[in-house]
C-alpha cells in the first residue's frame, strides 16, 4: 500500500511560513509528460492513517474528473509548469524570447564575464558529482531555499551520485575569482530534465548569477541533445515565465477526509489564500505602486 506522510498544510507569504497545520497526506506528483498528456491521475489507495491525497501539477482540464468518494477538495494553487522545447534548438529558442529579455540577458552575461576568475563548470559524471557536490553545498547553505524552504541541495550526496551513473544527473557551477556564487542541479525524468536545485549567494545577487547559469546550462543542453525537454516543475516566477518556450495550466488539489479537524483546516487555508490574493491586487494597484516607489526613495 502507498505510504503517507506528514506534509505541513502552509501559510505563507511570499517564502516565509507563518503557521503550518501538519496532515499525514498521499503525494500524487504528475511529471511534465502527465501535464502534457492531460489525463487524470489513477489515485492509489488511501492508508487508513492518512488524512487525504495532495496531488501536484494536475492538468487544470481534469479538476472535475478526480473526485474521490466522500473526500474535499481544495484548489492550494494555480500555475502554469512552464518548460523549454530542447528538440526545437538554440536559435528557436532565444527567437522566442522577448527582445528585453534577450536585452537583458547579454547585459547580465557580460557584466558578469568582464570579473576576474569567471567560470562556468560542467559536472555529468559520478565522479564530477563527488566534486561538485561540497561546493554547490556551500552555496546552498547561504540560500533562502534552504533556510526558509527547507529545498537546498541535499547533504548526502548518494542519491545524487546513483542518478550520475545511471547518466540522469546534470549539473553547473558559477565560479568568480575561484569561487562558487551560484548552482544549479538537474536531475533525467526519461526524456526530460527537471529544475531541481536552484541557489546562488545572496552577496552576488545584483549580478543575477543565477540567471546568467541557467542560460549557459540551456546551451549546453541544446548542443548535448540528450533531453527532449527542460521541465521547470511546479510553481510560477519571473525567471521560469521569461526563459521557457511553453507551459501548461495546472493546480495543486488537496482531497481529504471530511472530519471536522480538516475541513476547519481548509476553511482556514482558503480564507488565508483569498486575503492573500486580495492584498497581492491591492499593491498592483497602480496609485499603490506609485505611492510605494516614493516611499522607497
């Protein structure tokens, strides 16, 4: 029978968690071939321990056809899973982008290639990954997807260090003047490889490291024509919505058992999200933006 485990019910803004309601759930995550697909999950069955299913990335078509019997659902988020389309080349892709981001890409780029002792390192093999992993964990110690997300790179490098054999691992380096000030590690889902750990250190961040390695990571990618697709995960955010060629609609769905204790959970959640989400229009609003730039001057 598939297991269960306690994953914390968030509220949060923005990377910060202000309380976390713990349920013991049945993760159903769906790759970037499921969204593409766009079918329903077949759902295993529930443990009798288990308070309900979290199912990620379903393809926002199928939110009526996984009802369960007797269980409530509850939309957590909607988002797009953006990727690239490795197969359609380097120069479809770049054409794709918009002229300020292509713009801006070369002015990140180049202000970062002008510092002494930039580099950028390639790790594939097991023995590269040995390498690789104690300086992007230093890296990744400094990051706010570590400290806040509990989402760095792991500090056992065994798993990572399988996947290289199996040839399923990729992953960069950004060195200046010697050192490391950003990584990124991917992990081969058949023909897809997935955005798993991302940081760079919070001191550099005005060169946008982490930009700037993403690109020389897709180039290298385009020239390699191993993977058919470079799958951003779940989740929005500027740097996935600039630099993919494509995505799919899809929502993170809670279903859970109809008890007192997790429909008052979900009460609680969906009053949270919505003042969440009334705040987040009110600050787009543009008198609001204004007024928040000549505060911040």
């Amino acid at each position: 029978m598939t297991a269960a485990a306690v994953l914390p019910l968030r509220f949060q803004v923005g990377a910060r968690t202000l309380a976390a309601i713990p349920r013991r759930l049945v993760r159903v995550p769906l790759s970037l071939a499921d969204v593409l697909a766009g079918d329903a999950p077949a759902l295993p069955p529930l443990p009798a321990d288990s308070h309900g299913y979290l199912i990620t990335s379903l393809p926002a078509s199928q939110l009526d056809a996984i009802g369960a019997d007797g269980l409530v659902s509850h939309v957590r988020q909607r988002y797009t899973r953006y990727f690239v389309d490795l197969l359609a080349g380097e120069d479809a892709w770049l054409a794709g982008l918009s002229a300020n981001t292509r713009s801006g890409l070369k002015r990140k780029a180049k202000k970062l290639a002008a510092l002494p002792g930039f580099a950028v390192r390639r790790f594939r093999t097991a023995d590269e990954i040995a390498a690789f992993h104690p300086l992007a964990r230093a890296v990744s110690a400094t990051t706010y997807q570590e400290r806040l997300l509990d989402a760095g790179l792991p500090a056992d490098p065994a798993p990572l260090l399988r996947l290289a054999a199996a040839d399923r691992l990729r992953a960069w380096l950004l060195e200046v003047e010697g050192a490391p000030i950003a990584y990124l590690c991917c992990s081969a889902d058949g023909d897809t490889l997935r955005y798993d750990q991302v940081g760079h250190d919070p001191a550099h961040a005005a060169l946008s490291p982490g930009t700037v390695l993403q690109v020389e990571a897709m180039r290298d990618l385009f020239a390699e024509r191993r993977f058919a697709r470079f799958d951003f995960t779940e989740g929005e955010g500027q740097h996935k919505r600039q630099l993919a060629s494509d995505g799919g609609a899809c929502l993170d769905v809670l279903l859970l058992r109809p008890t007192l204790a997790n429909r008052a959970a979900l009460g609680a959640l969906g009053a949270f999200d919505a003042s969440m989400a009334r705040a987040k229009r009110a600050a787009n609003h543009p008198l609001l933006a204004r007024l928040a730039k000549r505060v911040r001057r």
